[in-house]
C-alpha cells in the first residue's frame, strides 16, 4: 500500500482528472478499501479542498470550486505545458488579449514552486515568438470582457451590450484604413467592408436611423457650422453561442433578437452591459458546426458555405505543385505536368491574381466572369509594362 502522502496525491490527481468519481471505483483504482478512500477525503478537505459527496449505493465524491485556490497538483508533463504555455501568452502573439503581465507572474510563481528538474528544463526553453506582419491593427479585448461574453454563452442567458461599429471606429483611429479592411460576406457587404460588420452595421443604415440634427438657424457666413450630433445606439440584444478566435482578433457568433440573424461580433467592440437577459434554447448554426460558420463567413458566403466567387481553370502544373498552395480548393491530377484547380475568393479579380501567381499556362473553363476578370487584369498589367523590355528569349 502507498505511504498516506503519496496515496493524497493519487487521489487528489483522480479528483482533478474527471467531474465525478463514485467510491468503490475510486478505492478499486488506489488499492485501498472504501473506509480509506472516506478517511483520505477528509484529509483532503482539511488541506482546503472543497470536495463534495454524494450519498446513496451509487454515491461519490466530486472536487468542487472553491473561494481559494488551494494547492494544485501537476504531473510533470502538465508542468512543462503549463509553462510552455504561460511563456507564448506573456509574448501576446497571436492572443488578442492583454494576459502578458498576468502570464509572465503566473510563469513566475509556477517555476518557483517546481522541482529543480523540470525548473531546468523551463529554463532552458527558449523561444522567440514572430508575429506574420500584418496590414491591419490587431486591437486587444479586455480580459473581463472576454469573461463576461463567456459566461453568457456558458450560461445560455440573452446579453445586451453596446456595440462600436465599423464607421465609428475609423472616426477615431487613423491607424484603420478603408483600403485594408478585410472582405466580407459578399451577400450583404462591400469586399472591402469588416469581416464582423453584418448588414445591420452598414453606415446607411446607422444614418437612417440615427440621422444628424439640422441647425435650428443659419449659422451665418465665416461662421463654423455646429457640429453633427448623432444620438447613441440602442444595446443589442443577443443570444450569444460561441466565442472564437480567428486570426489574432475576438468574436461573438450570437443570434440578433432585434433584426432575427445570425450575426458576427468583433469582441474588442463590445460593451457588455449587466444584468443578462433570460435563458434560452440554443438554436442549430448554419451548416451545423461553428468552425464551418465561421469560415464561410470570412470567406463571404454568410454561412452558405464555399466562396461567392468560384473558378476552374487547367494549369500546365502538376498536382503536387499546386496543391501545396490552394488551402481550401481543389486539385485534381490530370497528367504529369497538367492539373485541374477548383478555386475561390471574395471577387472575380482577386481570384484572377491568385490563379496567375502560379505562373504557368492555363486554361479558364469558367465561368464567364473569371475570364473577363482575367482579360481586364492583362490588359491592366501590359499597360503598366508597356515600352518595357519583353523576357529573355
């Protein structure tokens, strides 16, 4: 039988591996009779484990939240993850959130307390973290808000919050430019609109139900105009039912009450606004899985699925040459040195550009649309190349 040290350990391990555990399959798994398991709980929950029991023949014991944190218990491979994952969030690449202070004292406090061992083996992890560069601002989201949009998906409870959109936010940051936003779904928006910004948030829209006050007067000549006042939005009002990360940035896949839509919500815009709402049953996303919704999203379908642009081209390329680099199309061998590409993007021009980097001949079998997007790009390119020296022969 194992000392009453290491036996604490194995039990508090087992508590911490899954939410219930009946009795007799914990003393079947320590070794020991279900009297010991009842004594080592106790134990336990004198150290300040909240550990809770379940009566009756088919009773357990589950480990609880508490009000402190009490001491946890970490094998060594959970250790190093744990510090390996302490030290990409105290980089703030690719996280969104403003966590580097707070992960860099969490890492801090973890190797304090491990063994020499596995402290020499954080210490001699050392990494250096390379952000893609990017063309457009990468905005954090507050802890607590991601917090607070959590909750309410987990809680299936209606959030109000207030909401910044697209037009606003260029208002009062240089830093965000028309001509790199992202393209977005192609059903309802401009490619060069936010990817986050639903039909709801189209600027017309805002200035037809917010329009500016008129001057009661003339304000006379020389004389600076007042200026435009507009009234605030009202809260939206949501159910929320994912929080996911795509790209570096935030966002809230929720159901719009107010315009019956699914909707998409950059989480850095956000303002939740207490109490929550009511509960509610969650309803089925388009096409089932939230990782496909938002995909097509971004792509511009709007949860239709695939891209609203969409070609077929023969390339004289072999299959093992273009697949590499087609992410979501299709490629299909017919040769040795020909292959057939099935692609898609948010305009007929972007995908004319993304065929031609492959820099090979090729064959448009359609439709219509690409071929003309392909001839307005050539004559476009051999008027900037004109009265320049042809290839080498």
């Amino acid at each position: 039988m194992q000392k009453t040290s290491a036996r604490l350990l194995a039990l508090l391990s087992l508590l911490q591996a899954r939410r219930d555990w009946p009795g007799a399959l914990l003393a079947e798994r320590l070794d020991v009779s279900p009297r010991t398991v009842r004594r080592d709980v106790d134990r336990l929950r004198e150290l300040g484990y909240p550990i809770a029991s379940a009566k009756g023949p088919d009773g357990g014991y589950r480990l609880g939240a508490g009000s402190e944190l009490p001491p946890l218990l970490f094998d060594d491979e959970q250790a190093v993850a744990l510090a390996v994952a302490l030290q990409i969030a105290t980089t703030g690449v690719g996280v969104g959130v403003g966590v580097e202070e707070a992960a860099a004292r969490a890492l801090h406090t973890v190797r304090q307390v491990m063994p020499a061992r596995l402290r020499h083996r954080i210490d001699a992890l050392r990494f250096t973290a390379v952000e893609r560069p990017a063309t457009r601002p990468d905005p954090q989201v507050g802890s607590d808000v991601l917090m607070a949009l959590s909750a309410a998906v987990h809680a299936c409870e209606v959030l109000r919050f207030d909401y910044v959109s697209a037009s606003v936010s260029a208002s009062v940051s240089a830093s965000i430019s028309a001509s790199v936003r992202e393209p977005v779904r192609a059903s309802a928006e401009e490619p060069g609109q936010d990817p986050a910004e639903e039909p709801g948030e189209q600027p017309a829209e805002e200035a037809a139900e917010h329009p500016a006050e008129e001057p009661a007067e003339d304000p006379g000549k020389g004389s600076e105009p007042p200026p435009r006042r507009v009234e605030p939005h009202p809260p939206r009002r949501v159910e929320p039912h994912h929080l996911v990360t795509w790209e570096g940035r935030w966002y809230l896949v929720a159901w719009d009450l107010d315009r019956e839509d699914w909707r998409t919500f950059r989480a850095d815009r956000i303002t939740p606004r207490t109490p929550t709402g009511p509960r509610f049953t969650p309803r089925d996303l388009p096409g089932g899985e939230v990782a496909g919704y938002v995909a097509s999203t971004f792509q511009g379908s709007g949860g239709a699925g695939g891209w609203p642009c969409r070609g077929e081209v023969i390339l004289a390329l072999p299959a093992a040459a273009v697949s590499p680099y087609t992410r979501d199309g299709i490629v299909e061998e017919l040769g040795p040195d020909r292959c057939r590409l099935v692609l898609g993007s948010w305009s007929w021009p972007a995908l004319a550009a993304a065929i031609g980097r492959f820099d090979a001949d090729m064959e448009i079998v359609g439709p219509a649309e690409l071929r003309d997007a392909c001839a307005r790009l050539a004559s476009r390119y051999a008027d900037a190349a004109g009265g320049a020296p042809g290839p080498p022969a």
